[in-house]
C-alpha cells in the first residue's frame, strides 16, 4: 500500500536523486572528452528557456531530467575518443555506484542506508537505460547503441544526420532564438 512515507521516498528521489544522477552522468561526458581536449563544453540542466549560464552550466528553467552535453570540436578528433565519451556517463555512474556501495558494504552511511541504496538503485537504472543498445523515442540511438556502432561497424550506421551530441555553438543559437521568440510574445502581451 502506497503511504505517507512512500510519497515522502518518491519527492526525494525525483527531486533529490534523480538530478544529482542525471548531473553525474551528463559529467561523464564532460570528464572523459576533457581528456581529448574538449573545446568550448557546456553542460545544460533543463529544459526550456535559460534560467541562468554559469561558466560551462548552462541551467534552465523546468525540470531537471532533460539534460545534456555539448561540444563544439576535440583537439584528438578519432574514433577511439567518441568510443570513451560515449562511454563517459557509464563509467562514471557505474564509479559512483561502486563507491557508495563499497561504503555502504563497509558500514559507512549507514544513518542514511535507504537513501543511499535508493541512489544506488536510480544510477543503475540509468546505467541499464544507457548500456542497453537501443533507439529513443525521437528516432536517435543510445550511448549503448552509439558504442556497438562504432565498435562493430567503426562509425554511426543510424542514418541520423544530426549529431548525437550537439554543437555548443548551435545549442546557444537555438537558446538565442527561443528567447527572441519569448521576448517577442512577452512585448505582443504589453501592447495589448
């Protein structure tokens, strides 16, 4: 029977665990191509119109789960650095999880054992979603799919002709954009 205190489990995991796990894995990303000499990273937290640009962050105003990483070029541009980026968010979560699970197998946290089996739990459901080669719903394939890909075949066979991680440069025009457009609403509001 769903209780009180499965309501109060269900606001801290999609409110607490859920962000701090998307946040890891999106950092993957940003963590293995900084070995390859990433240039211009953003990392964008949200969705819809930018709430605030902090340095690489770019944090936007509804909810946390659409998330991303973008690029705009690699200073060691080859198939080996796409293999580890795409592995990126796998390792790190999959780091993560071991960590605190070791921890927690040691007799560390253990005040907050639920929460942190509960964290455990959400990452490697993200992993699982991440690792299994399949397509999304928009039609693009998953880091899993990506990374059978290029091991397999050596390049993306998907026909998909946008790139799975974006342009920097083009995620901000498209910010760019999308503010114009909130702006040109806004000021249409105070004429009439």
């Amino acid at each position: 029977m769903f209780g009180l205190s499965d309501l109060i489990s269900l606001i801290i995991s999609v409110f607490i665990i859920l962000p701090v796990v998307t946040f890891i894995r999106e950092s993957g990303y940003f963590i293995i191509s900084a070995i390859f000499g990433v240039k211009n990273p953003r990392l964008t937290i949200g969705s819809g119109p930018r709430f605030k640009k902090i340095g690489i962050f770019d944090i936007r105003r509804y909810y946390h789960l659409y998330s991303w990483f973008s690029f705009d070029s690699l200073k060691r541009d080859n198939k080996f650095a796409y293999i580890c980026i795409y592995a990126g968010p796998i390792l790190i979560n999959l780091a993560v999880a071991f960590a605190i699970n070791t921890l927690l197998a040691n007799g560390f946290l253990e005040d907050f054992r639920t929460f942190w089996e509960r964290f455990i739990f959400y990452v490697f459901y993200y992993v699982l979603l991440d690792i299994v080669p399949m397509f999304t719903v928009n039609g693009k394939p998953n880091n899993g799919m990506v990374l059978y890909e290029l091991l397999r075949y050596g390049k993306r066979t998907d026909y998909n002709t946008e790139p799975i991680i974006p342009a920097t440069t083009d995620v901000e025009e498209e910010v760019q954009e999308q503010m114009e457009k909130i702006e040109e609403i806004i000021e249409e509001e105070k004429e009439e």
